[in-house]
C-alpha cells in the first residue's frame, strides 16, 4: 500500500474539534462515506502551509470538506475510536439503518379489510422476513465494507506515520549518506510522506544551477520593470502567455486561477525564469511544473528546483523544442515498447498511432496534468529518485495497464485513451507493473537503449 | 457504427483562442469556461451525416503556442480538413493568421479544405476584431469564414459540418483522391448510401452527437 494514497489523512489541522461523538448515527455515516471516498488530490501539505492559522477557527463548509477525514482520524487516535464506534453501532439488530424502508411494511392487515387466509397470511409472512433479511444482509455487507476500508485507512495512516518519523530522524538528518541506501530507496518508492515530500523534492533535484533566493528576487525585479518599462518583446509576449495559462493551470484546485491565492505567486515564478533564461522563455507545460512546485515548496525553493529541473537533459530537450534530441527519446522509448509490450507496439505501428501524440503532455508536464494528482505526486516523488528514465518506465505502465483495451481499439479511441486518461487510474497497480519493468533490469534498460540509439546515430 | 468517410480535421490558431472548447461544444455538446490548456495534441471525433452518408470526423485539437509550431507542422499531413481560429476579443490572434496559413498551406495536401472561423462572438462588447474583417481575410485567401460561439454553440456545428460538405462536395468532384489516405479520407467500412433513417440531400447532426 503506497503511503500517499490518501494524502488528505495526514493533515494536522482539524477544523473539526468540536466535532461531537453524540452526533446523530446518519451524520456520522455520512461523514464515514466522505472519509472513505477515493483520494483525488495531493494537497494536504499544501493546504496545511497555506493556512495553518485561519483553519482552527474556520468551519466553514469548504473547510469541513477538506478536513472531515483528519479529524476522523484524529478523534480515532485520540482513544475515542472511531472504528470501534461503528462497530457497536453496526450490530444488525441495534441497527434502525439496517432495516431500511422494509421494515415499514405493516406485519397484521387492518382491520378494516377482510381476513387473509392463513395459507396465505403465513405466505406473505414468510416473505416479509426474507425481504427483512435480504435488506439487513445488504446493509451488514455494506457496512462491513465501509469497515474494510477504514481499517485499511487507519493502517495507512500508520504507515504515513512510521515513515514520516524514518525520513525526519534517520535519513534527512544524514541526507548524503542514507539517500543511496537501499532501505531509503525501497521506502522512497512507496511515496514520500508529504510532510517531507518538499523537502525530499528539493535536496533530490540538486542546485547544480547554483541558483539563490536573492538571484530569484532580483529576476523578478527585472521581469517587473522590463513589463512597466515595456523592453523587451520577447518577454512581453512571454508574459501575456503565462497570463492566460495561469487561470487554465490545474482550474479545478482554483487556487492558481484569478484571485486564487496562488495564482500571483506562479506568476512570479515564471516571469521570474522568462528573465532567468530568456533563450528559453516561458513554453507550455512549464505552468504546470511550477504549480506542482508550489505545492509543496516555498516560492524561492519552488523556483531553485524548477530551474534546475528544467536543466534535466529531457526536460531541457523539450523547453528548447530540440527536434533532434526529441526524437531520440521517442526512439529510445519506441525501442522500449517493444521490447515490453510487442503487441502494442505492433498495434500503434499498424494504426500509425505515433509516440510523441501521447508522450508530449506526460513528458512536458511530468504527469501532473495527466494523473490524479495524489498519483502525479508519487511519480515526482520516484522521479526525484530514479531522473528521466522513471518518465518512460510510467508510460509503458499505463500502455500496460490499457493494454487489452488498446489492443481492441481503432487509433481514436487509443489515442483520445492516452490523452485523456481515466481519473480512475489504479495508481497502486500502476506501480505494481513499473516495479516489474525495473525488476529484470540491472542498469536501466532505458538508459541503455538510449545509449545505443544514441551510438548509432554518433551522437556520443 | 458504419461509416462510408472519415475526414481528418485539424484545428489550428493561437494559444487561448477556444479551439478545445469548439471541439467539447461540437463533440460533447458543452461548454467549459475554464479549460485546461492542450499540450501536444487532444483528439475528438463524431458521426455527421452529409447527403445520407454517414460520415466520420476524427479531430486533431493542437496546442496553439508558437513554440509548438514546429511540432504542429508536423500533423497537417493527411488532414482533409483543418479550422483556423482567432479569437474576435484578441487583434494579435487574428494578425498571426497569415503565418498560420502559410504553415498550413506550406504543410499539409494542395487540397485541403480550410475554415476560418472568428469565436467568442458572444463577447461582442469585447470585440477588437469587425466581422467584415475576417470576411476581407477569408475572401482574400479563398477561405470559408464563420464566427462561432463555443460557450453559446453558435454557428459551431455549422463550423464542422460545412468544412465536411466541402471536402464531400470536392470528392464528388474528383478532385480528392479517395484511395490516397494523405489527402485525410478514408473509405468506411460500408461504402455504402447509409440506411433511411437518415435524412437524404440535407447536412445534419447524428443523433446526440456522441462519440464515435
């Protein structure tokens, strides 16, 4: 079980507090039924930095959808838990909610019609009870399901627990040495608590760049004055674009859109980069990068990993629209697809369904727009572990995890699949099949398919 | 289901313009004021039926930044039809049609069908760009024009059926080699006149315009 797959449930906020263990039994399911929803989005750092203090006094509905399933859990740990309480309450017999509308139906006729016969009244009897029954076997399955999910729930949240203390006393304190251990690797893997995470994200990308705060501020500096004092063309029409991407950036999180309170604050940073490296500008796909940065990191932080992870040869390929080198990545991924899964290979070849029409917006945005962002989040997570090859490695995942459908389906129906991926996309199975391609594989069959293609055309 | 065409369009013009809203109101029959932005390419397809022949698009949506230019260059090939849009509010979206033409024309087959369209015409308040200016542009370069509404559906169906009764109406000619799939027609798998519940002579949407 990845630890990150429910990013909501290690929040330490509670908006919640007050929440009282007396309150009505269809309250509290219903709020068990939120709690045990999927986890869509990464955000629960993110919304613990940002606002940490206007939350403890904040119940507002938005709030309460954010935060109902910490506070679940928190009362859980707190010794009054939650799971035993339903428990006690799940008991068919105590159960009103168990019996559900049947239980309505009257056992005697009224007096007022004439008497059944007793064949029949013994019939209709029989009946009633099975409905009864079948009603409560339903509820108790359902409940029992609810149970299941909980607990698996609560045991996650351990294991976020268990490793949130291994990477704050064991490995970030001797960063160095620990991050090529073996047991670092294999926990780093599972997804990084997000506690850690943007920290972790930071110290892995590196500052090869040498880039600091003050060189981010004074980037913003210029970026500003070049708009006011209207020099620079190139920049200006780098800015409008980053303009109109900043409301179309993740639109659903509504924190990066107009008024949103991160939207000034992307802005910034790209500006910032446009005169940091005005050779490449600001590109498409950048915008979402630099979201995911914020995320989970300080502006000035965000921007020192965004630069250096811009410096990354596929990266740095693509944000310079480096043809040549574009399509030695397609090759080399080409190569790997047909090693690992021959039938797509064959099928896409058919279909002339080409590499670059579904790896551009996973290569260009690093799966954030492309996955649920808890999912996105893991991938960044091992891609700050494993670098360019790991991009690929998830794309032949996916063609894995489609495959039977993609090998039914026309070119249209393949392609509109790859991009535009189901938000129900099983994450854990994902990485369950990526793990499989790296585990025959000593050095990464990536790599070396990259340094042939690369050989071959006399490149190195 | 059956087809006896499919065209392959593209839609093309500047980031922003509301090409990935044309494509969701005519495909999806919605509309989505906050779009995500396209990178690389989205792709999109429906059944229309043109003269009683059931005709399938498959729509290539592209990202509309110039710094992508030199990747779209490259899915003009075996396009019958392409839309080039501008957005009516934004002056610099309809000057940067030239060079998007000529990248089309410099691209894609001689015999391409090419649709102009101005959108966001419900923004008329808004509006930097007179509609007889892109009647002037489309005459001028033999293209069809329209001014179309993603968020009010207006004219957008008519945007795409009409490029198709073009491309049909050029295949009827002879001038589309319909054995050559780089002019972007495939013959279906009926070639066939498609059954009577269709209406015969006219242009009209297949029912609830799904997927396809």
């Amino acid at each position: 079980m990845p630890l990150n797959s429910n990013p909501h449930s290690h929040t330490s906020l509670s908006s919640l507090s007050n929440y009282s263990s007396s309150t009505d039994f269809t309250e509290h399911t219903n709020s068990l039924e939120r709690s045990c929803e999927p986890p869509r989005f990464g955000l629960a750092s993110f919304w613990t930095r940002a606002f940490t203090r206007k939350t403890d006094n904040d119940h507002s509905a938005a709030s309460w959808k954010l935060f109902s399933r910490t506070s679940f859990f928190q009362k859980s740990r707190s010794g009054q838990s939650s799971c035993s309480s339903l428990n006690s309450s799940s008991s068919p017999t105590l159960n009103p909610r168990s019996i559900g509308s049947t239980g309505l139906i009257l056992h005697s006729r009224p007096s007022f019609l004439p008497a059944k016969c007793p064949e029949e009244e013994l019939h209709h009897q029989i009946l009633h009870h099975k409905l009864l029954e079948e009603s409560q076997r339903r509820e108790q399955t359902k409940l029992q399901e609810k149970e299941k999910r909980i607990e698996e729930l609560c045991k996650q949240e351990e294991q976020v627990a268990a490793a949130t203390k291994i990477w704050t006393s064991e490995i970030l304190p001797q960063w160095e040495i620990s991050r090529k251990l073996r047991k670092t690797r294999d926990l780093w893997w599972q997804g990084l608590p997000p506690s850690v995470r943007g920290q972790v994200w930071k110290l892995s990308i590196g500052n090869d760049l040498n880039v600091t705060p003050e060189l981010f501020a004074l980037c913003l500096e210029r970026a500003k004055e070049k708009l006011i004092n209207c020099d620079g063309v190139g920049l200006e029409s780098s800015v409008e674009g980053i303009k109109l991407d900043l409301s179309r950036t993740f639109p659903h999180l509504g924190i990066f859109q107009t008024g949103g309170p991160y939207h000034n604050v992307l802005g910034d940073l790209l500006s910032a980069y446009v005169c940091f490296r005005p050779d490449i500008g600001y590109v498409q796909g950048m915008s979402f990068l630099a979201a995911t940065l914020l995320l989970n990191l300080e502006v000035s932080d965000a921007f020192i990993s965004f630069s250096n992870l811009l410096n990354r040869p596929l990266l740095h390929a693509f944000f310079r629209l480096d043809h040549a080198k574009m399509a030695d990545f397609y090759a080399g991924f080409e190569a790997l697809l047909k090693s690992q899964l021959p039938k797509v290979y064959s099928h896409f070849l058919a279909l002339n369904l080409t590499p670059d029409l579904y790896l551009q917006e996973w290569i260009y945005t690093l799966y954030s727009r492309s996955l649920p962002l808890d999912l996105a989040s893991r991938v960044w997570d091992v891609y700050c572990r494993d670098g360019d090859d790991l991009i690929f490695r998830i794309a032949i995942g996916i063609l894995k995890l489609y495959e039977s459908t993609l090998l039914e389906s026309d070119f249209i129906h393949s392609a509109q699949l790859l991009t535009n991926l189901p938000e129900d996309i099983d994450g854990i199975k994902l990485f369950k099949i990526v793990e499989q391609i790296g585990a025959y594989q000593e050095k990464s069959r990536f790599t070396q398919m990259l340094t042939h293609h690369f050989k071959v055309k006399g490149h190195t | 289901m059956s087809y006896a065409y499919l065209f392959k369009y593209i839609i093309i013009g500047d980031t922003g313009v509301g090409k990935s809203c044309l494509l969701l109101q005519f495909t999806d029959k919605r509309f989505q004021p906050v779009h995500d932005l396209t990178i690389g390419v989205e792709f999109g397809a429906r059944m229309i039926t043109i003269d009683g022949k059931q005709i399938k698009l498959q729509i290539w949506d592209t990202a509309g930044q110039e710094a992508f230019r030199s990747i779209t260059r490259s899915y003009y090939r075996g396009a019958a039809g392409a839309l080039l849009v501008y957005d009516i509010t934004r002056r610099d979206t309809f000057n940067h049609l030239t060079t998007w033409l000529e990248d089309a024309r410099q691209h894609s087959n001689s015999n391409m069908v090419i649709m102009l369209i101005g959108n966001k015409s419900d923004l008329e308040s808004r509006r930097e760009v007179k509609k007889e200016e892109g009647e002037a542009f489309a005459r001028e370069h033999g293209l069809v024009f329209m001014e179309t509404s993603a968020k009010t559906a207006a004219n957008v169906e008519e945007a795409f059926i009409n490029t198709a009764r073009e491309i049909y109406e050029k295949i009827q000619e002879g001038v589309f080699d319909i054995n050559n799939e780089a002019n972007g027609i495939k013959l279906g798998p009926q070639h066939l006149p498609s059954n009577a519940n269709t209406p015969s002579g006219g242009a009209s949407a297949s029912q609830g315009g799904a997927c396809c």
